[in-house]
C-alpha cells in the first residue's frame, strides 16, 4: 500500500502508484503471477473493507497529471465527505 487515508467516518482508503514492478518480471516482460497476486491483494484488502484506487505510474508523468489528481482526489473527498450535523 503506498498511501493510506482514513477519513473521518471512519473509511479506509487505499492509493496505491503502480509502476512496472507490478505487472512485470526483472526483464520487463508482462508477469501473469506478479499480476494476479497483485489483485488477490486487492480482493483481501476490499474484503476488510478498504477502498483501493489505483494510479498508473504512467498516469502521474503526463502533463495534465495535476488537473487528473486534483479532480480525482475533489470527487474522493466529497465522497467521502462527513455529512452535516
């Protein structure tokens, strides 16, 4: 898990930046295994109650990575927004 943000109400959020080591071999080949432990992780994490999103490290070299980032974590937030008391 690169980053973990717990909200107020208690959610558990999970950011995770996934470069090639994460779908690939030390050559750089496509893994199948690497990949599907990968998402047996996930499934194990959503079954605790976590809330996964993942970012390809790709995503965050564009040059419009900001504005993406900014509206992503804008929608999150108001997501998981406290309701009014």
């Amino acid at each position: 898990m690169d980053f973990l943000l717990l909200t107020p109400e208690w959610s558990r959020i999970v950011i995770e930046v996934d470069g090639i080591q994460h779908y690939a071999d030390t050559t750089g080949k496509a893994s199948p295994r690497i990949y599907s432990e990968m998402v047996a992780e996930d499934r194990r994490l959503r079954l605790m109650g976590y809330d996964i999103y993942r970012f390809g490290g790709h995503e965050l070299a564009r040059p419009d990575a900001s504005t993406m980032l900014h509206s992503f974590f804008g929608e999150l937030l108001s997501r998981h927004k406290r309701p009014a008391a």
